[in-house]
C-alpha cells in the first residue's frame, strides 16, 4: 500500500516504537478485510495451518483419544507418561506406522475446513468487534475467539465425529475406510424405547399418552432413526467446550504477543528490520516476531485453553464413541458426567490430560506460528 504522506508516525509503545516505511514494494497492495480474496487467503492459510500442526501429533492424537474414550485395550496405560509410551509401541507393532496415524485422513479432512473458517471468522469477527485501540480489551478478544470456534464446530462436527471413530477403532484384522465407518455410525441406532409403568386410566389422558407417543414416535423416525443426527453425538459438549477453548487460546495467543512486543522484549522477539519482507511492514500491522517467540505464544495459548476446557473435551469423546460401548444407548451431558463420576470421580474428567499437554502445548504453536507466516506469503 502506497501514501503519499512523507512519513508516518512511530507506533505506540505497544508496538515497540518502530518506524513504519512510507513506502512498500510497487506491487504491494492492501487487500480489504471484507473482500471476497482476503477471506479466500485467510481461510486457505487458516487450513494450511490447521492441517500442519494435526499432522505433527498424529500419534499422541491417536493415544489421546483411546484414554478418553476409555477404549478396553488401552485402559492399563493410563494415568502415566510410560504409559503413553508403552500404548504407541503396542499401536506400532500391531498395525505399523499406519497404525498411529489411524484416522488421521479423515482428521485433515476436517481439519483444514476448521481450521480455515476458524482463523477466518476470527479475523472477521475481531474487524468488528474491535475497531478501534481503545477496543482492545480482553473480553471482547475472548468474543471473538469463542465466536470463531463456535462457527468452525458448526460447520465441521460430523467429520470430527468420524474421526474420532476411526482413531478408537483398534482391531487390526480389518482396516476400517472413512466410507465404512460412515456406514457403520449411520446404521447404529439407540434401543427402542421402554414402555410406561403407568398407563393413565382417563380417556383424555390416555389420549394425550398416544398423541405424546405417536410424536415422539415421528421425531425419532426422522432423527434418530435417520442415522444423520449420529454424526452429532457429543455436539452440545463440544460447543459448550469451544466456548472457552477458542475464547481462551485466541486470548492468550493476543496477549502473549503484546507482552513479546514490550520494549524490553522487543530486541529479542521482534524481527528485524533487514528480515522482515515487504508484506510485513504494511501500516496497522503489529511488529512480526522472531519464530521462537511466535511459537513461545502460540504454546502458552495451547497450554491455557487445554486446561480450561479438558473436562468438557472428556464428556464430548465418550459420547461420540457411545454408538459402540454400552448398549447403543445415546448418552447425554449429565448421563455421560454422572457415569465418570462414578466411575473415577473428579479425575476421571482428567484422563490424558498429561498427553493433552504434549499435544496440544506443541499443535498450537505450530497452528498460530503457520498461520502468521502463510499470511505474510499470502499478502495479507
């Protein structure tokens, strides 16, 4: 973007003092945040990002997900880093490398829709929320990122839920395709309802009974029955999750940055001058940090928005595996919460936190850290 200014003003102290060019490349431009092509690049970027940093922790994905769901193979190696250990060495020599990334296809294919719509709905949501410095607050930044992992969950839930499939599957005579497990959750259907103790003995009563009846009858044919609404077993936990899992990492990731650019970080983050190309010395842009510390942030935002959200992570696995546990039985919120209770009490909801960590702590900083740098290459 060109000016015809003869200079423009040093940024504030938030953005460490540095001098901003009057001048960009001749062929540099700014694209519009509303334009039809930032929201083309952004949502690209956004996917490159997302698909990056799933395939770094392929394997403790894989591992993850069996902890919580509780999966009968892997309950002994539970509760311990060996543990975790010991179950990838099992998953390896059973069913090879392969094995570890077990459903792993079916998570890019997800992944890259999420990630995309997610780092997309940020951008554009934070544009509106936030128009002015004065507007930089906390909680509208957590808005903004709730509002963003909400919208990329809407979009993308039945591709998560095979996912999660595919990765819990452990038998290894037959490898499982996305096709025949997408078959397999639309055809699980819940036990038939059990009849009344009660039957009313007043004929409007009774009447109201099989109108009820014949209701919950019709809705269950087109529901449950159909198979589709199997694909968003464990829906509601998750946006209750999301909430403030985006909230948080978005937060996190923005206020570790402002703290990186502070002027007594600044000549250790911050990139400097002579590296920094033309795309990154656009007006309104903050200061591009140093990779190290671009990871740095994305880390600790990993590390936040793990810890708030992990129990509600928990609930959302074992009800989108309950189609092969149990009796078939579609397990809700309070069902699934009262079970783990019961089961390990409070820790219970903190099953594979530790690999939670390792996963997510290093996924995050690859996620944030691959989308500021796709953006620079995209030129927004």
């Amino acid at each position: 973007m060109t000016s015809s200014k003869d200079h423009l003003p040093i940024r504030t102290a938030d953005d460490v003092g540095v001098r901003i060019p009057p001048h960009t490349s001749p062929g540099a431009k700014e694209i519009s945040k509303q334009s039809w092509e930032y929201v083309a690049r952004s949502g690209f970027a956004g996917g490159l990002a997302a698909c990056a940093a799933k395939t770094v922790v392929g394997p403790l994905d894989r591992v993850k997900i069996l902890f919580q769901a509780s999966n009968p193979q892997f309950q002994k190696y539970t509760g311990s880093w060996t543990g975790v250990i010991t179950a990838m060495r099992d998953i390896y020599r059973s069913d090879g490398g392969r094995g570890l990334f077990r459903g792993h296809s079916a998570t890019l294919l997800r992944i890259f829709p999420y990630g995309g719509i997610k780092f997309l709905a940020y951008e554009q949501i934070r544009g509106i929320l936030i128009t002015s410095k004065e507007q930089e607050t906390p909680v509208r930044r957590f808005m903004a990122g709730s509002l963003s992992g909400c919208a990329s969950v809407f979009a993308t839930y039945p591709l998560e839920v095979i996912r999660v499939r595919l990765a819990w599957e452990t038998r290894g005579q037959k490898r499982m395709t996305v096709r025949g497990i997408c078959r397999t959750i639309y055809n699980e259907h819940p036990p038939p309802p059990k009849p009344a103790a009660l039957q009313p003995n007043l004929p409007l009563l009774r009447s109201v009974a099989a109108a009820a009846s014949a209701t919950s009858s019709a809705l269950g044919t087109v529901t449950l029955n159909s198979g589709l609404s199997n694909f968003y077993r464990g829906f509601t936990p998750t946006i209750w999750g999301m909430v403030p899992y985006a909230g948080t990492s978005f937060l996190v990731h923005d206020l570790a940055g402002d703290m990186m650019r502070l002027p007594s970080l600044a000549a250790y983050s911050i990139l400097p001058m002579s590296e920094r190309s033309q795309k990154q010395l656009a007006p309104g842009k903050p200061p591009p940090l140093r990779a190290w510390a671009e990871l740095t942030t994305g880390a600790i935002a990993g590390f936040a928005s793990q810890t708030v959200s992990y129990p509600l992570e928990v609930i959302r696995r074992r009800m989108q595996v309950g189609g092969v546990v149990g009796d078939g039985h579609r397990l809700t919120m309070i069902e699934v919460t009262r079970d783990i209770l019961r089961a390990k009490g409070w820790r219970g909801f903190f099953v594979g936190l530790s690999i939670g960590y390792v996963k997510v702590v290093p996924m995050a900083a690859t996620s944030f850290y691959v989308y500021e740098r796709m953006k620079i290459v995209f030129g927004i």
